[in-house]
C-alpha cells in the first residue's frame, strides 16, 4: 500500500517529489509498520536528513495492531503525524516549520555497521566492493536489503537480507478469532488485500464445504480483476520513474489514478465487509472500463514498440520459463517468460497486457444481465458464518504477482490452529542472487524492480 | 581591460547566467508537471534555492575536505569562464578570443573533474562509483564533441566564436551542416550530465551518486553548475549552427536568448523519451556510432566548404 500511495503522491502535487539521498530531502515520510529489523535502519535515515526537516509519520487507519511492531513514535519522538497520505496532509504537516528537535531518540541506538564476508575465493581480493541496495529503496514494495559484492560495476554476487518487512502475520492468526484472523489476512500483501483475504476466505469455505454460487464467484473474480490491473498499472508507474521514462510514466499514473476514479464507488459497501464465508458478494454493475482498457492497451503498445527501451534492456534480466516453472513462479512474470523474451521490457508488456486484458473483460462484463450472488442458498443480508469444522485446506487465488495461496488448519476451535501462507514474491526471490550475478550495478535496480517484488509478502 | 570593467563583465555574467539557469529549471518543470502547474514550475526553483540556502553545510565523516569543498567552487568558476566567450550579440562577448570554441572545449575537461572530486571526496561507495562514472563521461565526449563543433569553425574559417555567428550571416550552419547539429547536441549531454547520460547521479541507484553527500549551499552551486554547463552547451550549439545573435526586428540579445531556450526546450523534451543509458552503453554509443559519424560529418564539410562554398561560407 505504501509503495502505490508513494507513487501517488509524488504525481499529484508539483511541491510533492521523491529525492534519492537523505541530504537532499526536506522531510522524511514514515509510513507504518516499522519493526525492529527496520526501525534502526529508519533512524539511520533520519539522522542524514538536513537540518530542521521533520520526520512525518503515517500509519494507515484500519491497520490493526501488530504483536512485531516497534511504534514510530518510540524511534521518532517529535514527529509529526499525518492521518491521510496525501499530499495536501504531507504539505500542512510540513508546513509547520522547521523541527528543531533532533528527529531520532537520543537513547534510540544508532545502526550496527554490517560486516559482509567477501566470497571465499576472493576473500584476498582488494578491489571488491561491497555496496548495499536498501534497505529503503524504491524498487520492492516495501524495505529489503540487497548486498551487492562487486568488481567495478560488475556484480560478483548478491545476498538478499529480508525481515525489514516482518509483522508476523501468520502467527498473530492463530491466536485470533477466525473473523479477526480474516481482517489481518487482508494485510498479508498489503497492496493486494483482497487477494490475501479471499484466499484465506476460500479456505476456510473449503474447510465447512460450501462453494459460492457463480454470481458470487464472479463478483469475487472481479474485485480480483480489478486488483490485479490496479497493481500493474502502480508498478508500471514506479518501473517507468526507475527507468527515468517520464512521459510514459506520467501516462500510467493518469491511467491508474483513473482507475481508481472509476472503482471509488463500484461496490454499494467496502470489499472487507461481503469477502467472508458464506457471505454472498452484493449485487454491483461492473464499471465501464473500456475507454480505460483501450488507453492501458495502447501504452502496452507504446511500450513493447519504444526502440529505445528495447536498445537499453534487451537481454538484461533474462530468465528461462522453464527455470521459473521450476520455481514455482507463476502470474506475468512467467508469462513474460513463455511468451515473451523474459527480460525487463517483456515484464513491462506482459503486466501492461495483463491489465488491458482484465479491463478489457470487466467492460465486457458490464454489457452482460446480471444474477443475484448467492453462497449455498443465502442471501445477501446474511451474516457471515464464522464456524469452521476441523481439517485442513488451502485456498490459492491469482493475485497481482502470481499465486497467493494460504493453508488453514483448524481443530474446529474458535481461532486456526495453523495458518502458513505461500507467496509468489517468495518465489522470485530465490531467483534473484543467480539473476543478478553476473550484471550491472547499474541494472541491478532495474532488475529487481522487473520483478515486482513485495517484501511483505516474502517477510509474512 | 582594467580590473573594474573585467569585474563589471563577470559581474554580468553570472547574472546572466543566474537568469539563465532559472530558465532552464522552469523549462525542466513545465515538461516534468505540465504547462498547467506554472505557477508553481515559476516558484520552484527560487523556493528549492532558498531551502538549500538555509540549510548548514555538514561534510560527511572521513571526507576529503579540500576536494569536497573546493569542489562546486571549480564547477561555478569553469562554467562562469566557459560563458565569457559566448557573444550574445555584436561586440557583446565576455573575452572575445581568437581561439574562443577551443578555450570553450577546453573549460569543460575541468567542469567534469570537479564533478569527480565531488564523488571521491565523499569517501562512500555511491560517491566512488559516481567519480568512475564521471571519468567515463570524460572520455567519452570529448572527442565526437570537439569534432561535431569543427565544422563550423572549418566553413567559417575561424576559432572565434563571434566570427562563426558572423559568418552565417546567409545561411546557417544547421542547413547544410545537419549531421554536425545532431552529433553535437548528443555529446553536449554528456559533460552536462544531462539525461539520459546522468549515470554519474543516478537516482535511488547510487542515491544520488556524486551529489549524494552535498547539501546546503554547496549543492546550491553544484546543481547551478549543471544547469550552467548545459545552458552554455546549448547557447555554443546555436552560435555553431543557428546564426547566433542573428534574426529580424528584435534585439541581437533577445534573438540569442531565445534560440537558446528553444534549442534546450527541444533538447530537453527528446531526451527524457530515451532511457537512462548504463555507462558501458554510453562509451559505446560514444565511440562506435558518434566518433565515426562525425569523421564522415566533417569529410562532408571539407567536401562542402571546399567545392561548394568557395573555401568560406
């Protein structure tokens, strides 16, 4: 969430714009969680910043507490916090002068120099150098550290380092009530909530035996749907910025922001409160997209034509389809693998393509009679039934990256017995030392960011 | 010249070139925002200057501190001495020499060594890669750069930078010179480490690579600096091939201030389709395609300048 509302941000007002060092920004923007992985890494932040620049803290509102939290008031005493991440809330908190107080705790230890072991073979080797990417960095949707051994501008090998983005998600579940442990699901990938709820809510309605009637599994399908275009088009935005491609990256901000225009109202009640077992998804007319559609298709067309892309990215980032296959990859970045070239220009048109696609159908969808959404017989007004027999089950949904899958298991009590979930950054990650080896420093980030990694989804 | 009117002409040209540098940013804004922020493209650069302004300089730990501070300062002065021999209309040029493009070329060398000691003076890895990034622009535009810009002085006959405007009193370079006129304004990018040849500053990748540890004032100059040389490359572009000063009605000095924005608009606005070039892909461009293409540029010149304009045009 924080990637996409950052993205945002930095599109909607001219004084709003995101700067690449500490030194040369006016204030530093928290967005919470923070644990204690990331907390010192937070603090390092603020210590670089000038003189006088705030640190500005945002927590989303419904975001439940968490047990692995460190609270951002605790680390940033003086503070100040937003309640809306927009800009106009960034610009009133930053209007209220300069901060004179030191922005970090003064008990709040400073970060621990990390000692990185060179590889043994070059262990004797003096022109090594040992460069970190992040922790907080632009190009995963939330923080990661990638330890980049190089020679020269050559990576010898990369280290990924996660936690930052830990909130221990799956085992704050099992102490929960089962539609509390639904809300909390919700916040497993934080940029694709309803993927993460739903999976966790079709197991569970696998776990009692129910099965949606289609309508109903249509209107999911489509919430769906719509999710996963809205996190391409997102992506596409920071991509592009990372590629320094501003016109095209302006082009797909408009198209997002559109997006989510269209959406603001396409439920009569939020999505949180009809994904629930047996509960039946209410009666809605899908959005018409077309317009929208057509506009995401042409610039997959602009894109997968743009020769310069092209000149700049052919081969970097490449990965066989069968190696992802292996892996466990699935969603865009496999298809733009078996259907394309596999590097980053055809991971840009293949989530583009997505997302046209998907739009495409939605405002086909539209033109279509509508049924009324049933679970099992019930009808909309009807509660959602939190009781779940004992057993185990797995519900996998097609989630913005790939297959989000989660296991249940339940021993018939009132809160999951075991909760695991299997996310599609996970799988990508893996690749990512034996993808990296061997580039560029200077396409390392262009690399990574081809992946659409999300560090909550791989920290849980 | 006595000294006060040689500290009454810098005193002019950094002014000028103040106003100049504010012009550019405003350009950048209007085609980073959009024509419909103007208000605020206007207010921008003079706001950022003065949080800079505000700001204490605060050297990083272990930094070479003669480097690090004398750095912007040898930036300011290149750019400040690379402006003197640009004539903005009949009679009105800083140092009117005799070798003018050639002192010009020459200024940039030191303008990119004080972007590397900028890096090398950090003492951090972002810092270092910067500085070889740097180094690679070095030696990457010199030579298209300086021979794109041969052409004119070969039909004009001459180094000095107002006789070459002088000397397309009938027809501009651009005309008959149009290989030379893309050569050069794709090399001026890279001592001004313009995108998409900003690979020494590179963004969230190097977190600002040689710019990452400046701040305060510093940066102020540093970043006045950049927008200096590229202003300048662009105003040595419309003297090489647009008529300089030239043009009907209005003023010489109006004529060569408008070429110039519009020669950096055009610059500007085509330049941000391309992606970020990686610095091996830079060398390349700059050695396999632009080296060669301006051999044959200037073999055309010679043919021209010897066979069709008499020797002179």
């Amino acid at each position: 969430m924080g990637a996409h509302d950052l993205a945002a941000l930095a599109g909607q007002q001219p004084l709003v714009m995101l700067v690449a060092a500490p030194r040369h920004a006016d204030c530093l923007l928290v967005y919470e969680p923070l644990n204690a992985a990331f907390a010192p890494a937070a603090a390092e932040l603020a210590r670089g910043l000038p003189e006088g620049a705030p640190v500005i803290l945002y927590r989303p509102p419904d975001l439940p507490a968490l047990t692995d939290e460190t609270p951002g008031a605790t680390v940033f005493p003086h503070a100040r916090r937003i309640t809306a991440c927009t800009a106009a809330a960034l610009q009133a908190a930053y209007a209220q002068g300069r901060s004179d107080a030191l922005p970090v705790a003064a008990a709040f230890p400073s970060l621990r120099a990390d000692l990185v072991d060179l590889p043994q073979e070059h262990e004797l080797a003096t022109e090594f150098t040992v460069f970190s990417l992040g922790p907080a960095q632009p190009f995963t949707a939330g923080p990661a550290r990638f330890w980049l051994i190089c020679d020269g501008e050559q990576v010898v090998q990369c280290r990924p380092v996660m936690g930052y983005a830990a909130r221990g998600i799956a085992g704050q579940m099992h102490g929960m009530a089962w539609a509390a442990a639904a809300e909390l699901a919700a916040w497993y990938d934080p940029l694709a909530p309803v993927a993460s709820r739903l999976a966790f809510v079709q197991a569970v309605e696998h776990l009692q035996g129910i099965t949606p009637n289609a309508a109903s599994q249509g209107i999911r399908e489509q919430a769906l749907a719509v999710e996963r275009a809205h996190n391409a088009l997102w992506w596409s935005v920071r991509f592009l910025r990372l590629l320094a491609l501003e016109p095209l990256a302006r082009r797909a901000a408009q198209l997002a922001m559109a997006l989510d225009a269209v959406l603001a109202g396409w439920t009569p009640e939020p999505i949180a409160a009809w994904l629930a077992p047996q509960r039946p998804a209410p009666v809605t007319t899908p959005p018409d997209l077309a317009s929208l559609a057509r506009a995401v298709r042409d610039l997959a067309a602009t894109v997968r034509r743009d020769r310069w892309l092209h000149l700049r990215t052919v081969g970097i980032g490449q990965i066989n389809g069968a190696i992802l296959h292996s892996a466990g990859v699935t969603g865009s970045a496999l298809t733009a693998s078996t259907s394309g070239a596999g590097d980053i220009q055809a991971r840009l048109v293949a989530r583009l393509t997505m997302a046209a696609t998907t739009l495409t159908a939605l405002a086909e969808l539209a033109a279509a009679p509508q049924t009324t959404p049933t679970v099992a017989g019930r009808q909309k007004d009807q509660q959602a039934d939190w009781y779940v027999p004992a057993g185990t089950a797995t519900g996998a949904v097609a989630g913005p990256r790939g297959t989000l899958a989660v296991d249940v298991t339940s021993d018939g009590g009132i809160h999951p017995a075991h909760v695991a979930w299997h996310a599609p950054s996970a799988a990508l990650l893996s690749l990512v030392p034996a993808l990296l080896a061997g580039q560029k420093v200077a396409d390392a980030e262009m690399i990574l960011a081809s992946l659409d990694l999300v560090t909550a989804e791989v920290d849980g | 010249m006595s000294v006060m009117t040689a500290f009454v002409r810098a005193a002019l040209t950094l002014v000028g070139l103040t106003v100049g540098v504010y012009l550019i940013e405003v350009l950048e804004g209007l085609l980073t925002l959009g024509q419909r922020n103007w208000r605020a493209v206007l207010r921008l650069p003079l706001a950022r200057a003065g949080q800079l302004l505000r700001q204490p300089d605060r050297p990083p730990a272990h930094a070479d501190t003669f480097l690090y501070q004398s750095a912007p300062f040898i930036a300011v002065i290149t750019v400040g001495l690379a402006a003197l021999v640009i004539p903005l209309g009949p009679g009105l040029i800083g140092f009117d020499s005799s070798v003018g493009l050639f002192y010009f070329i020459v200024l940039l060398s030191p303008f990119v060594i004080a972007q590397m000691n900028a890096g090398w003076s950090q003492n951090g890895v972002v810092g270092v890669l910067g500085t070889f990034r740097a180094a690679a622009h070095l030696i990457s535009y010199e030579v298209p750069l300086g021979f794109a810009a041969i052409g004119a002085p070969m039909a004009a006959a001459s180094l000095a930078t107002g006789k070459i405007v002088a000397a397309q009193a009938h027809l501009w370079y651009v005309v008959w010179q149009p290989l030379g006129v893309v050569i050069y304004l794709v090399a001026a990018l890279f001592p001004a480490f313009r995108h998409p040849f900003d690979g020494a500053y590179a963004g969230s990748e190097l977190e600002g690579g040689v710019l990452a540890a400046y701040g305060g004032a510093r940066l102020l100059l540093l970043r006045w600096a950049l927008d200096g040389i590229f202003l300048l490359l662009m105003a040595l572009g419309v003297v090489l091939f647009f008529g300089g000063w030239q043009g009907p009605l209005l003023p010489p000095p109006v004529w060569f201030a408008f070429k110039t924005l519009a020669l950096a608009a055009v610059v500007l606005a085509l330049s941000r389709r391309v992606p970020r070039l990686r610095h091996d892909q830079m060398l390349s461009l700059a050695w396999k395609i632009l080296v060669p293409a301006s051999l044959v540029n200037i073999a055309i010149v010679g043919v021209l300048a010897l066979f069709v304009f008499g020797g002179g045009a």
